[in-house]
C-alpha cells in the first residue's frame, strides 16, 4: 500500500537569509540578493556578481572543533537541516532510526576545499595535506554528516545531478517514504561554489551574465537575459509520512504529490530546445498528482536567465498544459537568489511549499523587457495573492537531468 508523504519541517540559508522566515519575507517582498562578489577579488573577471550568503554563523549548528573539519557547503547543509528538524517538532526517539533517512546532495562538493588543499601540495609538499582533506571533499559528506548528528540510519544517498540534485534527493526522498522503506526524510541540497575557479569555469563555458548592473545580472524571462547570476547556502525539508505526521500532532505545510524524473539525451550542458524530456518530468508530477492547469497552480520555474533555458521552459510548460499554460502562475526565485546550483531546487521547493501554504506568489523581479518567446504570467516584480491548491517546482541541471515535484495544499 501507497504511503501520503507530507512536509513537516523547513530549513534554508539562502542569499536572502540565513533560516527560511528571513528567507521568505525577503522573496515577498522581491529583495535582491545579489550584489558584488565579497569572497574574492574579482577584478579582471568578466562577471562580478554573486548571491552570497552573508553573516553565516555554523557554531549556531556544529561545534567548532566540527566546524574546521568540513567544508562550508557541509556547514551549510547542516545549517539547513538542523533548521528542518527542529521546524519539524520532531525529539530524540520520537521516530526509530532506522525509519529516518537523509538525503542531501551537493551539484560540486567541497570545492573550497579542493582548492585550498591544492595550493598547500603545490606550495608545501604532500606531508601538508589535512588529515580531512578527502571527507570535507566528497559530495555525500553533508548527507552522512547529518545522519550522524541525529542518528538516522535509513536510506542514505548524496545524489549528484547538478541543478536539480535538490529537487531529485527530494523526490527520490518521497519515493522512500511513499513505497515504505522510510518514515521521516530529511532531503534537499547544498552548495559552497563561489570560487575563483568555479566563477572562471562558468564564464569559459560562456554561463554566467556578464551585466554590468546587479539588477541585470538575474533577469529570467527578460528578452535582455545573457546568463545566470552564481547563488550559494542549503535548502532542506523534512519528509515524513501522513499517518506518522498525524499521530504526532505535526503541523503541515503541504502534500509531496508527484515527482517527475527524466534525462534530454541531448547535450553536455544546453537542454533540449524542443523540451521533450523536460516535458515529461513535468507531465509525469502533474499526472501523479492530479494538477491541471488553472489559476489556483504556482509554477516555480528553473527559470535560470540563460537565453536556452527560459525559452526552453516556456515551451515545457505549453506542451504539457496547452493552452492552459497561460492560466498558471509562473515565477524564477533566482532573479532574487541567484542560481544556488545543487541548493537551488531545495529552496525552490520550500517556496513552493510557502506559496500554497499562504496563497502569496513570489514573483520575478527586474523584469523588463518582454520576450515574445517567454510570454507566460510570469508575476513580473510584484508578489501576488492567489488562492493556490498545487505547486509544481521545475530543475533543469548540466548532463540534461530534469526533475519536477508536485506539491498541494492540505
């Protein structure tokens, strides 16, 4: 028999805040979290614009003896966790361990870290290397690391699929509960990339904006769009399973209702133009959870400011719901956010999850300039009021992986 998968906890430490309260009334409000790159020196970079976290404390979570042995995408996972858990209301023995598991993903890892341990090897030799080099490294460490902390020894898995590795770890999550093999879950993703070797990455591959004012450097949907804006922090939610959630009294957000996975099979880092994939991802959450296409649906679009990818999603959403997708509430948190890469999908889903939980849209903000080929209802710079029954959250990552959750009001 089929288990009801609902959301009891949320955590997040975004660019436009350290805990999801922040986070939430600063995406109402259309706030942006986007300013000049503080982490390094960007001169002489073609992009210099970034979403930092900024005023992160991770002795909050970890002791500081832990706080030196891992990574800031670690931290920030946990940061997030710990922030779920407790939202939750769940205590020490309140679910038996082996019925709780994490997943947590990371689209790069610990690559701070990386970085840094290379530069002693070449500077000082090997016999520099810290002992903890390879586990502050390694992209599954933030999910083991918080099965740890609360003693969780169910399905544990680090899923690594670039941008959508938060929505696939919360999807594969649901599935875990749904089919019986977990009762709570605690699933989203983490990202700590804001390096100099990972911003001149982006740009070689010709990625990221290269605007000149920060309120250009994000605009999805805008005909003017060159390129995402880099975003960084940990969005993490907790599954748990409906009767489980009951029993204990837990509040509610919403119903975890549909999860659509496919790959486009097309190229290295561009999506499908004809979004053949991408539409099924879509169309396979929606059909699982009985959305159709009306004003009561919030669509949070991957929505990532690239010229391919919003004209490609604009075209997902036309060939799943026809002419019905003109009746949906479209918007791209990343216009305030930047692209939190492996985080991205988490915090999208918790907004998701907040929209149909207060009937408020976030909208897209900077937009100004219209694009024939992007022309949904996007909710162009003003959050809107709406009463929403569904959510869908859309990740499109690098490699063609494509997910998409379903959410709906309880």
């Amino acid at each position: 028999m089929e288990k009801r998968v609902v959301v009891t906890g949320l955590g997040a430490v975004t660019p436009l805040g350290n805990d999801v309260k922040t986070t939430w009334e600063n995406m109402k409000k259309g706030v942006l979290g986007i300013d000049t790159v503080t982490k390094f020196d960007a001169t002489g970079y073609k992009c210099t614009f970034a979403g930092e976290v900024r005023g992160f404390d991770p002795t909050l979570y970890m002791p500081k003896g832990e706080v030196r042995k891992t990574d800031l995408y670690c931290q920030y996972a946990v940061a997030a966790a710990t922030q779920a858990y407790e939202d939750s209301g769940l205590t020490e023995g309140s679910v038996a361990p082996d019925r709780f598991g994490v997943y947590i993903g990371s689209g790069i890892g610990g690559i701070g870290t990386l970085v840094t341990e290379h530069t002693k090897l070449i500077e000082k030799g090997p016999g520099r290397i810290s002992p903890f080099f390879v586990p502050m490294m390694i992209s599954n460490i933030a999910s083991g690391t918080v099965a740890i902390k609360y003693h969780a020894q169910g399905p544990n898995i680090g899923i690594v699929t670039a941008c959508a590795t938060s929505t696939n770890s919360i999807g594969e999550a649901y599935r875990a509960i749904k089919h019986g093999y977990a009762d709570v879950m605690l699933a989203g993703g983490s990202e700590a990339a804001i390096t100099p070797l990972c911003f001149a990455g982006f740009i070689s591959c010709q990625a990221l904006s290269q605007a000149t004012d920060k309120t250009r450097a994000s605009i999805p949907f805008d005909k003017e769009r060159a390129g995402f804006t880099m975003g960084e922090g940990g969005a993490v939610v907790m599954l748990e399973e409906y009767e489980h959630a009951k029993a204990r009294g837990a509040k509610i957000y919403a119903e975890v209702v549909g999860y659509g996975c496919t790959n486009d099979a097309y190229h290295m880092t561009a999506p499908d133009p004809e979004a053949t994939a991408s539409a099924r991802a879509v169309e396979l959450a929606a059909k699982e959870g009985g959305i159709e296409a009306g004003r009561d649906v919030y669509v949070n679009a991957h929505g990532t400011g690239t010229p391919l990818n919003d004209k490609t999603e604009t075209r997902m959403l036309k060939k799943v719901f026809g002419d019905g997708a003109y009746k949906l509430h479209v918007s791209s948190t990343k216009s305030m956010t930047g692209h939190m890469l492996g985080a991205a999908g988490g915090v999208e889903a918790i907004a998701s999850v907040l929209a149909l939980h207060e009937g408020v849209v976030p909208p897209t903000i900077n937009y100004r300039v219209k694009d024939e080929d992007c022309d949904l209802d996007i909710t162009p710079n003003e959050a809107v009021n709406a009463p929403l029954t569904a959510a869908l959250s859309t990740s499109l990552g690098f490699g063609g992986h494509n997910g998409c959750l379903a959410f709906r009001k309880v």
